[in-house]
C-alpha cells in the first residue's frame, strides 16, 4: 500500500508541473497537423480543412513520455507455471517529434522511440512527407486539383484501419483512452506511397508498400542461426486501401465509418501487419512462463509483446471495418476486422487460415471542456491457423479482453488514466498443429487481470 501511495504521488508530482508548461505556447503551428493531446482527440486523417497560413520554414520539436503502475495477476494450465508478478512501476517510455513545414502545402513528421519495452536504446521510428499543395513546382500550380488531394511518402506507420489514430505509439499514449492497444494489434512500420481524395465528406485511399519492416534489395535468403544460403525471396507488392464517409451532421452528432483492405501476397514479406510495431505491448511481462531445463534450473520464456496475438501469415490479405459515432459527450468506436492467410514459406501443402477481431469502446466525456472521461471496451478474436493439408486442423483459438477506465485531462497536455483489465485465453493453446509462436502451450486457460495507472505527457 505504501509502494502504491508513493506511486501515485510520484506520477501527480511529473503530471502537476506541466500545467504552466502547457500555458507558455512556445511551439508553431502547422498546416494539415494532428495537434499533440486534448486538441488532437478523434482526428483521423487531417483533411483538406486548413486555418494556418504559410509565413515560412517552421520547425516543431515535441516529445511524449508514459509511465505505468502496474498491479496484474496472472495463471493457466501451463507446468511449471508463470513467473511471479509483483506490482510495481514499468520501463518508462519516451518519444522525441520533429515537424516541420518545408513549404506551403508540405509537412515533414520524424519520431524517434528514446525508450520502449522492446528497446531500450534510442532509435528511429520512421517519418513521411505530407504533401497538400504543388507550390514547390510553382505557386498556386495544380490548386484545384490539390483541393480534394493529397500525397503521404516515408517510412511509418501505414493508414490501414482507423484503430492506429487512436492506439498508443509507445509513449504517445494520449489519444489512447485505455492503457493497452487491441490484441490483434495492426500497426506496422513500412515503406509506402498513399494517395488521399477527400470529395466532400468521402475519404479515399490507395497505397503500396513493400511489405518490408527493414527494407533490402537483397533477394537471396539466409539462414539467421548459419548464413547458410535457403533460396531467393518470394518479394511481391503489398497493397492497401481505404474508403469512408466522415461527416458532422449536426452540431451535437458526428458520423464516421471507413473499411479497409489490406493484400501482402509474398510469403517473404510478409507477416508484418500485426507483428511490426517495434515497441512492445503495454501490459509488462503477463504470461511470461517457467521452462525446466531438464537439470534441476528453470529458465523463463518472456515476450515483450505479451497480450498480443499475431496469426503469423506470410501470405495474408486482411479487412478491417470501423464505424464511430460522437454525440455530445458519448463515444463509440468499433472494430470488425478479419485477416487470412498461410503460416508457412509457402501456399504448397497448406490450408488457409483465418481470424476475425471484434472490437467496441464507448465512452463518456464530462466536465467544463470534457477533462474527464469514463469507458469500457470489449474485444475478441478468434479463429484458426493455416496447418498442412493432410492433418487435423488446430482446435479454434479464442482470446477476449474486457476494459474499463477512468481518465483525466488535468491539461490539454498532461493526463492520468485507471483502467482494469481481464483477458482470457481459451483451452486449444496447447494445440500441437499450432506452428507459431504466439499458440504456446503455456497460454492454455490462461488468464491475466489487474489494474494499471498510467500518467501520460505529450506536446
């Protein structure tokens, strides 16, 4: 209890500095920008609606920094059992931002991760180049085609889904109205061109990629353990798109529903939409399990994207669906997603295997300017691997998760957030047809539940 109070206090006494900070606007605005914090709060694609005039180069420089009191408990079936969970204060993690406005109508984002679960040294994340007006060819060139359209190039995060806008990008956690993200987590950093049109209320995308987390022009396949030469690459395009419909129809009510489509065909690049968030998951060390050595000793299998589930395809095509709904204070963000695909080098002597996530979040925000907010949100996903033709099939695995949570704005800036968590994993985990990771036996009727504070910064 006495670690708890220390706790608490500690994340009020970095929280409780920054109200003067936040007051003291020191930073430029951008054109087409998602405001850091409150100000950034359900912005999905930033549009063609623009308000800053351009006055010549700016620079950003912001950051974003999260830290969490963790107090989980933890079982399942596995001998010789999961490591102990104490409760106790995680990895703190950190972001460094840079935009800047190059030219009238072009933006340039970079992120560095300065710590994070999944690494603790500093490293680049990856950036883009938005492009909104053709004034760099001459002024005013091209204005009422530009308009509707817009083009995004870099190395990021790619626009698959609307549940990305609202995840925690390690310490950028203040669009995230819980602590961890969806289970079935798409997110994934990858070279890519998206082209936007934005006619009226309409959105829609089209995109390529390479599929690649760590982009080379190397064809030919090595071993890791050896270097021993195993084959040429199987390296094909990937694409993606999006279409949706985002509207105020009134004052008090917003409307919003987009699909996405999603096709990685390569069997070698592939496997990286919801295995290429370089981070970490936000729920610290759950299910982490004991291993006899067979000597007396016990090692520990630990995973730094604990709580998560990828289905390992190589070759996987995938949709997600995501309606939300805004009127006054009320909240709703959904989630129908399902991917399929092969878990093997290749499609030869292998059935098809699929997963379909549901997800839903409703929440209430209240107060002077909305500070406070209260929610829940409920999410499954289930399904079945690919496995060799020939064999039976691996049983239906089935995850689920329920939140609910309590947040506080005590700036536009700063916020602290309370949240329980209960996710459970169902019997088919010991399956021996299940030929990836995540399907391990020591998740069979395993279950994790507790409580997580999380105090949050971003500017």
């Amino acid at each position: 209890m006495k670690r708890f109070k220390n706790l608490v206090l500690s994340l009020f006494a970095v929280l409780i500095a920054s109200p003067a900070f936040a007051q003291i606007n020191l930073q430029p605005d951008l054109q087409y920008y998602r405001m850091p914090g409150y100000d950034g709060l359900n912005v999905f694609e930033t549009g063609k609606l623009n308000d800053v005039e351009y006055d010549g180069f700016k620079v950003r420089v912001g950051g974003d920094f999260a830290l969490q009191f963790q107090a989980i408990n933890h079982q399942s079936d596995w001998q010789p059992g999961l490591v102990t969970l104490g409760s106790n204060v995680n990895l703190p993690s950190a972001n460094l931002n840079i935009d800047a406005q190059l030219l009238n109508g072009m933006r340039m984002h970079l992120r560095t991760y300065l710590s994070s679960k999944h690494h603790n040294e500093a490293w680049v994340k990856g950036g883009y180049i938005l492009v909104d007006r053709l004034d760099f060819i001459k002024e005013g060139f091209g204005d009422r085609f530009m308009d509707i359209f817009s083009f995004k190039i870099g190395m990021d995060d790619i626009n698959y889904g609307d549940a990305h806008f609202r995840r925690s990008d390690n310490a950028m956690a203040i669009y995230n109205p819980f602590v961890g993200n969806y289970i079935m987590d798409a997110f994934t950093t990858e070279p890519f061109i998206e082209v936007y049109a934005y006619p009226a209320d309409f959105i829609v995308m089209v995109a390529v990629n390479n599929g690649y987390l760590n982009p080379t022009v190397v064809k030919t396949q090595t071993s890791r353990g050896t270097g021993n030469v195993t084959g040429e690459a199987d390296n094909k395009v990937t694409f993606y798109s999006k279409l949706g419909w985002d509207s105020q129809v009134s004052e008090k009510l917003r409307v919003r529903i987009t699909g996405s489509f999603y096709n990685a065909p390569g069997f070698s690049n592939g496997n990286h939409l919801y295995n290429g968030d370089r981070a970490g998951s936000r729920y610290y060390n759950v299910m982490d399990a004991l291993i006899d050595n067979g000597d007396g000793t016990q090692s520990v299998f630990s995973s730094d994207f604990s709580g998560r589930f990828n289905p390992g395809f190589n070759s996987e095509t995938a949709f997600q669906i995501n309606p939300f709904v805004k009127f006054q204070g009320l909240e709703f963000f959904g989630i129908f997603e399902q991917t399929s695909g092969y878990n093997g080098g290749t499609s030869e002597n292998l059935e098809k295997g699929s997963y379909t996530q549901i997800g839903a979040e409703l929440l209430y925000r209240f107060g002077s300017w909305d500070q406070f907010y209260v929610g829940g949100r409920y999410n499954t996903v289930s399904g079945n691997g690919s496995y060799v033709s020939g064999t039976n099939a691996p049983g239906k695995l089935e995850i689920d998760r329920f939140n609910v949570g309590f947040g506080w704005f005590m700036t536009k800036n700063a916020m602290i957030k309370i949240e329980y968590v209960n996710q459970n994993y169902n019997e088919n985990f010991n399956n021996p047809f299940s030929t990836f990771a995540n399907n391990s036996a020591h998740l069979q009727n395993g279950n994790f539940n507790g409580a997580v504070i999380e105090a949050v910064l971003g500017f």
